[in-house]
C-alpha cells in the first residue's frame, strides 16, 4: 500500500466515472490545438481565456463585454468560424492581438473537456508547450490527479495520450500510477517515443514526427495546418500554468505562475 497520490488518465471526457473527479485535480489536455492554444493566448497577454460549448454561446458573450474588450476565438471541425476574430492557430495569438484582450473560446473538443471537468476541486490545462510548469504545479499541489484527454470526434487521440504521458512521467517519483491501467499505458508509450531522442534527432523534431500519425495531425495536414503542429511540438516554450476558476468562469495564469512568467523564446 501507498500514501502517496494518485494520477489517473481519463483517454476521453465520456469515460470519467461519475464523482471520479471530485476532491481531486483534473488536467485537461488538447494538444491539437485547444489547451496549446489557449496557453499561447495567456503568453501573449491575453487576460483570461472564457471556454464556451456552442458558437452562439461564445457570441452570446462577447456581446456582452463592453466594445474592444474580447477576441472571438475558435474552429469547428479544424476550420475557422464565420465572423470570428481568429481560428485557433498558436500562432496567430501574438501580443499584438491578445494584449489586455479576453478570449472568447469554443472549440470542437477541447472546450467540451474542459467544461465537463467543472466537478474537480482544481481544473488546469496542460500542453507540450507548458508541460514542466503544469507537472511543478501538480506536483506542489499534491492531490490526486487526472489527466482528462479531449480526444477528437469522440475518438481517443494519440496526441493527447502521449501528453499524458509524459505528464505521468513528470510525476512518477511523487504520484502513484500503478492503480490505473490508462496511466500505465500512456507513460509506456511516451516512453516508447522519448527513447528515439538520439544524437541524429532532436527530442522536438521525434515528437512532431509522431504528432502527425493520429486523427488530429492527419485532419491538420490535410487543412495546410502543419504549422499548427509545430507549435504543438515546443516542449516547454512557455514557463507558465493556466487554470480554470470559477464565478465567472475563465482561464487565466495559475497565481503560482505570476505575470512575470511569459513566452521563452
């Protein structure tokens, strides 16, 4: 027997056992491309970041804020919305957009996991591009952690499990996996790609080549989004953890971050 936390890993928002999430921290993941996204926006300087479930929901908000206040931000089915301010491209949230801004944000799966994920006492959300920040946060916090997987369509995403992965990696030494069969399978396939970091291939440039191979990669390869994968693959660009709080419901920099940490490079 163990003391110490657990960490599980929910491969879609559906399979969350009912009160599972309760007492405990949930780390929502979308790695293409909601919570990459969302992380790039907080870098930028965008104040909080509101998730919604429906484009009339996410107008509905806007609308409400006063002139100049709010980014309409979003996709449905990898394309961009009609009428909205931007897609849901990283790159496309650059300071120069997002300063002093408050996104308004609905995405086909990312924001569906995040929303379903409100019973936690805690809800972050985690990317490769803030990966250590959010595994630092969880590991300070020290309650017991699930790593929910947005998936795509209502499929398992390959991408999305190997952050969790890598997540479980992270916390192997403080957290106890070997009570969730999920946890075990992610972290054996995360460390399955991190051994083919050799001399003749950069870490980043292993983990793009495999972010390409599930639905989501394929589906933005074939959109002329390979750009948007890139930006997916930068391990740890961003030195900051973002969560969900509550009344009114939004994302901003967890306040162990501090406005200090931005974009690295």
């Amino acid at each position: 027997m163990t003391n110490r936390p657990t960490v599980s890993v929910h491969l879609l928002p559906s399979q969350i056992p009912p009160g599972a999430l309760q007492g405990g921290v949930a780390v929502v993941v979308d790695v293409l491309r909601a919570t990459t996204t969302m992380v790039h926006a907080l870098a930028a300087g965008c104040l909080a970041v509101i998730p919604c479930l429906e484009i009339e929901d996410a107008r509905r908000i806007a609308a409400s804020q006063p002139p100049g206040s709010t980014l309409l931000a979003g996709e449905r089915q990898g394309l961009p919305i009609e009428g909205f301010d931007l897609s849901n491209s990283p790159a496309d949230f650059t300071a120069e957009a997002c300063a002093g801004k408050t996104l308004v944000f609905t995405t086909t799966n990312g924001t569906r996991a995040l929303l379903a994920c409100q019973e936690a006492e805690r809800v972050v959300v985690a990317s490769f591009v803030n990966l250590s920040a959010t595994a630092r946060l969880l590991r300070e916090d020290g309650r017991p952690v699930h790593i929910v997987c947005s998936g795509t369509d209502g499929f398992i995403s390959f991408e999305d499990s190997l952050l969790a992965g890598a997540l479980a990696e992270e916390l192997w030494n403080k957290f106890d996996l070997g009570g969730n069969d999920a946890a075990m399978l992610t972290l054996t396939s995360w460390c399955d790609i991190d051994s083919h970091d050799d001399d003749d291939h950069g870490g980043e440039d292993v983990l793009l080549n495999y972010l390409t191979r599930g639905r989501g990669g394929r589906r933005l390869r074939g959109l002329g989004l390979s750009g948007d994968i890139s930006d997916a693959a930068a391990v740890n660009r961003f030195d900051l953890a973002a969560e969900l709080l509550r009344d009114p419901l939004r994302v901003v920099l967890s306040p162990t971050t501090g406005e200090s940490a931005r974009k690295l490079g």
